[in-house]
C-alpha cells in the first residue's frame, strides 16, 4: 500500500495540486489524504470506504482507477491471505458456541443488539402509528378550539334576556 500511495502522491505533485487542495475537491480531511498516501490504511475504519476513496482519487489524478483499485485490491489480499484458515475456522467455531449458550439472567447480564432487519419491517408502521397520532392532535384542538368559539346555550339565553330588558328600558 505504501507504493501506491507513493505513486497517487507522485501523481499529485507532478499536477501541481497540493495536499489542501485535494482533499478539499475529493470532500476529504487532508490527513485521509495523507493517510493514503502514507499507506497508513489503519486510519481507516472500512476497508471498502477506503477503496471508494482511492478509486476517486485515482480519477482525480486522472489515472485509470480500475488499475489503482486492482492494485490496492492485491494489497487488500497479501493483507488478509497472512491469516491462516485455521485461526478463520477456530473464530468462526468459537462465534458459533457462543451464541448457542444460554444465559441466565441472574448471572449474566448479556448485551442486547438492535436487529435491525426486523425494526426496518416496522418502520411503516411505525409511521402510520405517528400520523394517526398527529391526526388526532389535530382533530382534538379543531374540536377544542369550534367549542370555546360556539357560544353555550344557557349563556345565550341569558344573554338575550338581559338585551330584552335593556331594549325595553
């Protein structure tokens, strides 16, 4: 990784294009740049988002990004190809028996992860549940508000009572 990020700052430098002035037309913070260019790749959380960086750097620099991703491609594999199948099966196995336990909830206190596949399928009704809410907010201070406008029977009758008897005074 470190060539190749030797090769994109080459590149970079033979453009004329400082270090600020990338990042800023690639939407980055100029230390991702550095990063890449340093092959600092544990910068970097995500190992695609990375290879999406470099792609549009690569088009930036106007190199063919195919060939820049296929390079950090073959980085990516002698990378990951140094850990042994072995040592896969064995996380892969102890993954396995640990979900199969079962826990007590007097002993244990086990996290709970968000699924969050299944909240997804609630979303819409989710959403149905809030827009009834909101309508019957509505619907409450329309009622609420026609009723303090309309005036009460008895106090209209009063009302017209006292006007009779100012008329006739």
């Amino acid at each position: 990784m470190k060539e190749l990020g030797e090769y994109l700052k080459e590149k970079r430098e033979e453009m004329g294009v400082g270090l600020e002035e990338a990042a800023e037309d690639l939407n980055l913070n100029s230390d991702d740049v550095e990063n890449i260019e340093e092959g600092n790749t544990r910068a970097f959380k995500d190992m695609l988002e990375l290879k999406g960086i470099i792609k549009e750097y690569a088009k930036y620099l106007g190199l063919d990004p195919e060939k820049v991703v296929d390079e950090f491609n073959d980085f990516l594999f002698e990378h990951t190809s140094r850990i042994s199948l072995e040592d896969i099966l064995n996380a892969k196995q102890q993954r396995e028996e640990e979900e199969k336990k079962v826990y007590s909830p007097y002993t244990k206190i086990r996290k709970r992860s968000i699924n969050f596949d299944r909240l997804m399928k609630l979303r819409p009704l989710l959403i149905e549940i809030i827009i009834f809410l909101i309508l019957l907010l509505v619907a409450f201070i329309y009622l609420r508000s026609v009723s303090e406008n309309k005036p009460n029977n008895r106090n209209s009758e009063l009302m017209g009572l006292r006007g009779e008897e100012i008329e006739l005074a």
